[in-house]
C-alpha cells in the first residue's frame, strides 16, 4: 500500500507498507517472511537524490532507476530462518521504476502465489522470477538442513548476479513436510467471454516512439509541447486522466482489455480492485494464466487481459512505473 499523491516522489522518499491478509486458519510455515524490496537513488553522500524527482529524461525512458537496493530497508541484511524449515517469503516490489528479475534457482523453492492470490499449480521451474514495480510473489522455500547455513536471495544485475539478502538457517531441525497448499480466494469464474465488454488500449509515446501528438487536458499537442507540459506518453491518443473513464461495465459484466505496447519500453500495467487473467499475448491464445493485478509487458508486447468488473467503484488503470503514470500513463474505468 501506498499514497496516491506525488507517487513519484513519496515511494521514492519510502512512503509504503505492505498489508497482509492471513487466510482464516494459519497455514503450516514455520517462518512468514514478508521482504520488501526497494531501488533507491542515492547522490554520493547517500542521501535521497533530490534534483533528479520529476526529472524529463526518466520520465520519457524506463522511469527512476535507482543505484541502491535495499530489502526491509536495509542493504544485504541476515534474516534468521529455522533450520530444515518451510519459509514462506512474501516479496513485494517497491521501486518506482526497476523490473527486479530474482534468480530463484538456489533456494530450492516454488512459487505460490502472485499479486497476493494463490496459484492453482505453484511452479516450481522458474528460473528467473520478474518482478515488477508493484508485483508482488509468494515463495515458499524449504531452509537448509543444516545450521549456519546461507541462502542468498539472488537479482539479476547488469553484468553480474547481486545477492540483495540473506537467509541463515539457526536452531534446531525442523520437521521434513511438503509446504502445505493455500486455500483460494474466491475469485468469479471468466465463461461467458462472448458478451465481454471489448476495450482497446494503445500504449504510445516515450523515447525512441512514433508518437507525433497526444490530447493532454483536453488540447491535442505536438511531442514538443506535452514534453513542455511534462508529458511523454499517452493511452489511445490521450495523456494523463480524462474526465470520462476508458469504459465503463456493470457489475459482474465480462471486462476484455486489448493492451498493445507500441513504445520501446516494458510497462507495468497495474489495474485498481481487480485481478486480471492473460487471454491471449502477441495473437497466441494463453491457457490457465495466473491472475494478477499488474501485468508486465515487454516493448512491443501485445496482451489481451480479462476480468469480471465485480468491484463497484472508480478505478485507476496505470503503469506503476511511477515516472511514466505521472507522465500520462493512466486512465480509469468505472463499474457500476
Ligand atoms: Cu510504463
């Protein structure tokens, strides 16, 4: 969770938490492990860098990378996890901008959950896990069996692997078990998709993109003059919000959003008080896909997401890449 004013600068500045829902009856971990993992921008001094907030240049390319990481607030801490134990990390993505690819290869583990919702089959083969601003992944990992042990958790870097945090077993050896399975939120089932609400929504603008001129508050202006007003990309010709939503559905109506990224750039489409699941991605059908409340699409990517609009309510369809949501990435839709 975080405020929703100046975005940009207050997660920058650390301004989040993370909410937990525990299910109904505790589940059989022997340690619940929430990591937060955030980029910082830092000048020399290691102070927050302060004259880049709102700068154009991160506006218009991959948002505000930091040169910083820290887990829970801290860079490389030890967390303590019960020897031979079952560990269920909950790891949440706070950076404004940076796609972190975890290299989970090492801790043995399998994934659970996404964005706070049960997988049906935990996976167990994914190499590299990425995890975008807001993305958030369950993973549970069964602890080496013998004490003082390590286990590095392990981010993709430029040119080397940086391990971000440590997990050292102590104590005595917990009982060997399977980790138990999650029970599964009730989420409405996606038959009718025929009647589906069809909605388009073309991603354009940034640097290296092809877009010549955007409506921003109601005026349509060149590339040069949105750059002037701090805009650098807009959904379907427009940039920024607009008085009227993107659509709007009935409650329990079948929500089909067709998302075409036509910039040089991934986003991470990030939809308020609904999951959704991946139908289709670059033309091909997509089976069983996991339900998320962010979807990360690569540069040219083509995704067609559906929902059920259960959630009455206003709500707010963004990149969380901060930088270019206050650049004009973001819309909104309404359920009523
Ligand atoms: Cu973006």
């Amino acid at each position: 969770y975080h405020p929703h004013s100046r975005t940009w600068e207050q997660l920058a500045r650390g301004l989040y938490g993370m909410l937990i829902v525990e299910e109904r009856q505790p589940l059989d971990f022997d340690l619940d492990l929430p990591l937060v993992i955030d980029d910082w921008r830092l000048t020399e001094q290691g102070a927050i860098h302060e004259p880049s907030f709102g700068a154009m240049m991160d506006k218009s390319h991959a948002g505000r990378l930091g040169n910083w990481v820290t887990v829970n607030g801290a860079s490389g801490p030890m967390f303590k996890v019960p020897t031979n134990g079952l560990v269920r990390l909950r790891l949440a993505n706070a950076s404004n901008a940076r796609v972190l690819r975890l290299k989970t290869g090492n801790l043995n583990g399998q994934v659970i959950a996404l964005d706070g919702q049960p997988l049906t089959n935990p996976t167990t083969d994914d190499e590299v896990v990425a995890l975008a601003p807001s993305q958030r992944v369950d993973i549970a990992v069964r602890a080496p069996s013998d004490p003082n042990t390590k286990l590095d958790l392990m981010v993709q870097g430029g040119d080397k692997d940086i391990a971000v945090a440590t997990l050292q077993t102590s104590g005595p050896a917990m009982e060997k078990r399977d980790p138990p399975a999650l029970p599964h939120n009730p989420l409405p089932s996606l038959s009718k998709l025929s009647d589906a609400l069809q909605v388009e929504l073309r991603m354009e603008g940034g640097a290296m993109g092809t877009m010549q001129e955007a409506k921003f508050n109601g005026k349509v202006l060149t590339i040069r003059e949105l750059v002037r007003a701090g805009q650098a990309w807009a959904f379907n010709g427009v940039s920024g919000r607009t008085e009227d939503p993107l659509f709007r559905a009935r409650r329990g109506q079948a929500v089909v959003v067709n998302m075409i990224n036509d910039t040089a750039w991934p986003h991470a489409m990030h939809f308020h008080g609904h999951h959704v699941q991946v139908i289709e991605k670059n033309g091909k059908p997509v089976q069983n896909a996991p339900w998320r409340d962010t979807e990360l699409m690569e540069r040219g990517e083509k995704i067609k997401v559906a929902f059920p609009a259960e959630n009455v309510g206003k709500w707010m369809l963004h990149c969380h890449m901060l930088e270019h949501q206050a650049a004009g990435m973001a819309t909104w839709f309404e359920v009523a």
